[in-house]
C-alpha cells in the first residue's frame, strides 16, 4: 500500500471494522461502527497473515469517515518512527563509540579550560564540542560516529549548562533545571532528535532541579534554590516523586506501544527510586524502614513487569529482597552466624512463597481471560 494515500481502509488484522493507513504504514487509530479506538498492533512489525484485496480501495464510506484526532505528543512520538516504538538493540561498537566520544570531550574541554579556566572558556569549548558532535551526527552516515557524536553531546551540555548558570561556585535550581532543559531540546530537536539517552538524563535532571529547591529559608519562610548536597536528608520525598512521575510515564507509554521512549523515563525513575529511598530510609524506623524499601521496589517491579523490562524489573527485586531481608533481620536481631543464617533462610522462603502465589494469580487470570475470550488489545488474550 505504499503508493496508497492516507486513509481509513478495511483492517487487515481483521480485530476492527477500519484501520488508519498515513500513506506509509498502519497506524494504531481503528474504529468499528463510527466508535474510534487505538489499538497497538497496528504498530507491530508482524506482517498480517491475509492483507483483504479491499485494504487497496479505499470504500466509499472510507472518506466520509474523518481522519483521527491524534494529540501534538502522540503526533510527535509517531514522527519519531522506531526510535519511540522500539527499545535500541544492543551494540558493542556502538557503546564503545559514545564512551569514547564522551572520554574525547571530556579530554578536550580539560585540555582547552587549563588549570583555573574561566567561564567564557568552557562556554566556547562547550559550545565548539556540541557543534560538532552536531554536524557529525546530521550529516556523517557513520555509525560509530554518530554513536561518538552522542557521547559527546551529553558531556558538553552539562558543561554549557553549568559554566553558563553557575557564578558564585554553587550549583542549584537553576543550573540543574537548564541542563534538564537542554538535553530535553536535544532529544527533541534536529540532530539528534529521538535519541532517548537526552530524554532520560533531562528527565532527571530536572527532578534534581526540584529537588535543589527543597529548602526553606529561616528569615523570610520562602523557598529558595540551593545546591543540591545542602539538604540530602530533606530530598527523599521530592525524587520518589519524581520517580513516581517517571514510572507512571513509562507504564503509559508501554500500554501505547511507545517502548522506546518509555525506556527513558523508565532509566530515570529507576535512578530517582534509589537516590529516594536511599535518602528517606534512615528517617524511618527500624521495622518502618524496610517495609518502604519493600514498597518502592514493589512498585518498581510491576512496572518493569507491565512493559517486559529485565533491569527495571530486576532492580525492583534487588530493593524488594533487601527490604524483605531486612525485614526479617530487625525482628529477629540475630546475635550468632547461625541466627544470621536463618534470617537468610526465612526471608528466601518468604520470597520464594510470595512469587508462587503471584504465578499462581497470574495463571488464574490468564485461564479467566481464555474462557472470556476477552483480547488485552495487544493481540493475546487476558
């Protein structure tokens, strides 16, 4: 259907009555008797087993049917093609491209700045560096180079960022918030656009911008930026927050088939669950401490879980078994090796006891959703 202009055609996977085709693919827009739906499949690179002959004739009820309303976000993921759709595939000579790109910028912004550099120095030398891991990501079809042009870029922002906000040698609200910014329009604008590498670290960045904020002045009441090392006990709540919003994200984004995209948000809420709990344990108590640490990587294992995401979902299962560990290890206040080997084993069992009945739970949904025959709108049946 490539020569086929955009429009609603019969669908091909045969689960709606009509289809959204844009002109070069299926979209996930389906509607059946004049009701609009989004289904993910039409995202999927399966190729329908049966394309109908009437998916190439636009039916005569096809143009009195409007075409989708599509939000401005969901229309600018869908610009990003497969970079928002499609977690990366690992690659060696990729990585170790962008951590020499990042290690040569680092190296010349040290070696430009000298020992007392000033901040017109390191503005220029930032700004040369991202200018030309810019021309070389837009215009070199390399991938080694693309990849080192990336590493480059997300040392020289933070560079610009700080060298540009900083004058009194601390760094706060401000300076977190600009850098959080810049990788943003990075992973939004042309260059390196869809790179979800800039989408995660601005992500966190500006939960670290909300975090620095987290001081209140003792002469006047109000708010004020500080540095962010100024109050760590004091940030915990703001990064689970943050964390909170990140993960959320990544949960929705996962339900629409934007994986690619949600794995940004999904690394970032990652960060910001741990630098959270880690900040907010001690202010709980012995018995109180280790149940949050249970909760956050609950929390943190369901959504890794949702979208089939291996770290996420085995980082939440670190923190959970810890909490549990510690747990168990506060109430019985082990004095022997011995006793400190039962703690070990009560809390493996507890764990092990806990993902029975999980699977145990999951089976029996999915045995109710093959009874029903009720579809998850993802192609299997729940």
């Amino acid at each position: 259907m490539s020569q086929v202009p955009a429009g609603w055609f019969p669908d091909p996977y045969g689960r709606f009555q009509q289809r959204y085709w844009n002109g070069s693919a299926w979209t996930e827009h389906v509607v059946t008797n004049g009701v609009q739906a989004v289904d993910p499949m039409g995202a999927s690179t399966v190729i329908p087993i049966v394309t109908p002959a009437s998916a190439y004739t636009a039916p005569a009820s096809a143009t009195a049917t409007a075409a989708p309303t599509v939000s401005p976000i969901i229309g600018f993921l869908d610009s990003l093609g497969d970079d928002s759709k499609e977690r990366p595939i690992p690659s060696l000579s990729r990585a170790l491209a962008g951590l020499g790109g990042a290690s040569l910028a680092i190296g010349v912004l040290a070696a430009t700045s000298g020992d007392n550099p000033s901040r017109g120095v390191i503005i220029g030398s930032s700004l040369a560096v991202l200018a030309v891991a810019w021309v070389a990501r837009s215009f070199i079809a390399i991938d080694a180079v693309r990849a080192a042009a990336v590493g480059m870029a997300v040392v020289a922002i933070p560079a610009f960022g700080a060298s540009a906000t900083v004058s009194d040698g601390r760094s706060g609200f401000l300076t977190a918030f600009v850098i959080g910014a810049l990788y943003v329009a990075a992973w939004a604008l042309p260059g390196f656009k869809g790179r979800s590498v800039f989408l995660g670290l601005g992500a966190l960045a500006l939960v670290g911008a909300l975090g620095s904020l987290d001081t209140t002045d003792s002469s006047s009441g109000n708010i004020v930026p500080r540095g962010i090392t100024d109050n760590l006990g004091k940030q915990g709540t703001i990064y689970l927050i943050g964390a909170a919003l990140c993960l959320g994200a990544t949960w929705a984004l996962d339900r629409r088939g934007y994986r690619g995209t949600g794995t940004a948000f999904g690394a970032a809420g990652l960060v910001a669950a741990l630098v959270g709990t880690g900040l907010l344990v001690n202010d709980f108590g012995q018995t109180s401490g280790p149940i949050f640490v249970m909760v956050v990587g609950l929390i943190v294992c369901l959504v890794g879980s949702h979208g089939g995401r291996r770290a996420t979902t085995w980082w939440g299962a670190v923190l959970l078994a810890g909490g549990m560990i510690a747990f168990v290890g506060t109430e019985m206040n082990p004095a022997s090796s011995s006793s400190t080997g039962t703690v070990a084993i009560i809390a493996g069992l507890v764990l092990i006891g806990v993902s029975l009945v999980a699977s145990a739970i999951r089976r029996g949904k999915a045995a109710d959703g093959d009874a029903s025959g009720v579809s998850d709108g993802s192609g299997a049946l729940r």
